[in-house]
C-alpha cells in the first residue's frame, strides 16, 4: 500500500515538473494563465511574481466637424455618442468677423444635448483662395490681407469668449486635390475618392490666380499670418490647428509648392518649429498625412509620436486611405493601409487629450449614406478607444 502511495506521488511530481515546463517554455502559456496562477503551480507567492504593467490612461475622445449645430444634427450626434464637437463657424460678417452671440447661442444649444463645443473653423478653408473669404491672406497681397487678419483677430477673440478653445484652419492656395471617384463592389458600391498624380498632369490645368509661389514665398505668407494671430490666440487661450494640405504633392504642382511638400513629415517639423507656443500646432489630418507617405502604416507612427511629444496635436481627423504618395483612395477606417489600433496606441502614449473624428467618408446614391458613414465611422472610433484604453 505504501508503495503504491509513493508511486502514485512521485507520478504527481512528475505530471506537476511538466506542466510547469510546458508553461514556462514559452509566453503564451504564462499569458493564458496569468502570473497568479503560474506562481500557485510554482509554489511562489504572489508577491515575488511580476505583475503586468498598469494600462495607461486615454484622454482622447470621439468628435466631429460635420452637420452644424441644428437640432437634427446635435441629436444625431447624441444618439450616437459624440459629445465633443466643432461647430462649422458663427455668421460671419465681412469687415467685422463673427457674430459673438450667435457663438454664444451655438454653444448653449450643444450644452442641452450634453455636447462640448470644442473647436470652430476660421475662415481660411480647404477650399482654395478662389473660394475662402480671407483670400489675401495666403495671396500675401497688402493692405488687403491686413484688413483681413484684422478679422481673423475677432474671430480669435469670440471663440475664446465663447469658451472655444480651438480653431482648426487651413493655409493653403490650391484646394483639396482628386481626380475622380473610385467604386468598390465588395462594400455595397460605394465610391471612393481618389488622387492620381500621372492623371492630374494629364489634364494639363493652368496657374491659379496666385501664379507661380515657390516654397519659401509660402512660408512667408504664414509667418505673416501667425505673427499678427499668435499673441491674440496667447490672449484668449485659444490653440490654433493648421490642417495637413491635402494631399502633400509634387514641387510646383500647378504653380504651387504646398507648405508640406514634397516631404510631408519635413514640412511638418518646418511649420511647427515657426514659433515656440503652446497655442501653435496642428489639426493632424492622419488621411492628408499618409497621401504623403510610401508606407502610411509604418511611416505614420513616427510622425505621431513628433509632434504628440511637442504638445502640438490639438486635432485628429482619423481618415484611412489605400494607396499613398501620388495615388490613393479614402476609404472606410478599416480597410486602408493605416492600422488604426496602432495609431490610437500611439496617441495614447504622448497623451493626445483632444478630439479624434471622421472628416471624409466614402459616398453612395443611398440619400442616407453620409449619416450611415458617420455613424460607422463613430462606433469604430469609439470602439478603438475602448479597446486602446484596455490595454
């Protein structure tokens, strides 16, 4: 009996040295296990086991630009768990600026819908100077574009009174560049927009109004700009956020060389060595950054983790693309080159507080498509920052 007894322990022995061998041989073992468990089966307590790393907190929260600030639309955006929010703009008056109570007003009606009203976009679109309502600036004409910096300053101070402490913005001459559309079967036929280089050369368009501006003219016309709006933005503690021209393209394209170009990540340290102040940095547009890359995936990383550790992200437009530098498509935030796990990972650790939104989204003749979008996009970000913050 008894030597049966030791038989059967020393077999228990044995079992129990290779279940521990088998565990500890690898990682995958002790993750599936836990180290709780791993220092029972050792006979080690739990104080000497090596605890897993705390998970780091994310700030970042989901947002958006689109819709205004009508009551279908702030209910849209409730329903669909968006409580940070760019307004669009107040009216804006020519020769005046912008309609402070009106600013009030928007603010108290996103407020009744629990809605922050984070951000406002200044007058300086990404729709090109044939277009935007302050087109002297970025022609760097005077006396006129001091008339209109002049109410680029109003528009600063409304926002900080209005409580706004953000305002995105553009400076460039050319508007946002495509060449067509591009259909996708497997996702329902929805269409893609899409910029080809060799394509656009093809069309052969002629200078803009502003004719030829070489790269360093441009940053001229921005340091003029930001050294008239910089100390007003100080005073009214409002971040100034300079959007990605989109998409970062071939030294004069058109006549135009784009403060970002040819070298995206270049440019972009360019611009945000122009001054030291924690008001001056960028609406980081990671859809217009990644069209200026080979590898968006691998390549967008770095770039995030620049300017996040600068404290000069003050907004995200989270938009994927297929494709990179000289062609590309925007797509769905899940089937594109960016990975965007990895993306909000690194936002995370330098700390990104601010808004993470779609700003384009792919296009069907469904008449609802563009809410229907949204809201995917919405629920993906959501659910990435949830999945970011577990980890």
């Amino acid at each position: 009996m008894e030597e049966n007894k030791n038989a059967e322990k020393d077999s228990n022995v044995m079992e129990r040295r290779s279940f521990v061998k088998a565990i500890t041989a690898g990682s995958v073992g002790a993750a599936v296990l836990g180290t709780s468990v791993a220092a029972s089966v050792l006979g080690c307590s739990n104080s000497n086991a090596e605890k897993p790393p705390a998970t780091r907190k994310v700030l970042m929260k989901v947002g958006c630009q689109s819709g205004g600030t009508t009551k279908e639309n702030l209910e849209f955006k409730a329903r669909h768990g968006v409580f940070n929010f760019d307004g669009g703009a107040p009216k804006y008056i020519k020769g005046k600026g912008w309609d402070l109570e009106e600013s009030l007003k928007k603010k108290e009606v996103c407020e009744k819908y629990g809605i922050s009203l984070d951000a406002y976009h200044l007058t300086l679109t990404s729709a090109g100077i044939d277009k935007v309502e302050t087109p002297n600036i970025m022609l760097g004409k005077s006396p006129e574009r001091d008339r209109e910096i002049e109410d680029i300053q109003q528009m600063i101070s409304v926002a900080g009174k209005t409580g706004v402490h953000c305002l995105n913005y553009n400076t460039i001459i050319l508007p946002i560049l495509r060449t067509g559309m591009t259909l996708d079967p497997k996702r329902g036929n929805a269409s893609y927009t899409t910029w080809n280089y060799q394509e656009a050369i093809k069309k052969n368009e002629p200078l803009t109004i502003a004719g030829v501006v070489t790269i360093d003219q441009m940053y001229e016309r921005i340091t003029y700009l930001l050294d008239r709006i910089i100390p007003v933005a100080e005073e009214y503690k409002v971040r100034l956020a300079n959007h990605i021209a989109d998409p970062p393209t071939h030294v004069g394209y058109r006549g135009i060389t784009r403060w970002n170009s040819p070298d995206v990540f270049e440019g972009i340290k360019r611009f945000a060595n122009l001054y030291k102040s924690k008001y001056h940095g960028f609406n980081l547009c990671l859809g217009s950054t990644a069209e200026g890359l080979k590898n968006p995936r691998t390549e967008i990383l770095p770039i995030i983790k620049w300017v996040g550790e600068r404290n000069q992200i003050f907004n995200i437009h989270l938009r994927n693309i297929k494709g990179g530098w000289d062609n590309f498509q925007e797509v769905y935030p899940d089937n594109g080159e960016m990975d965007f796990f990895e993306v909000l990972k690194a936002l995370r650790d330098v700390d990104y507080p601010y808004m993470v939104m779609p700003d384009h989204v792919p296009h069907h003749p469904d008449p609802a498509s563009s809410n229907q979008a949204f809201a995917f996009a919405y629920g993906y970000i959501k659910a990435m920052i949830q999945a970011v913050s577990a980890t």
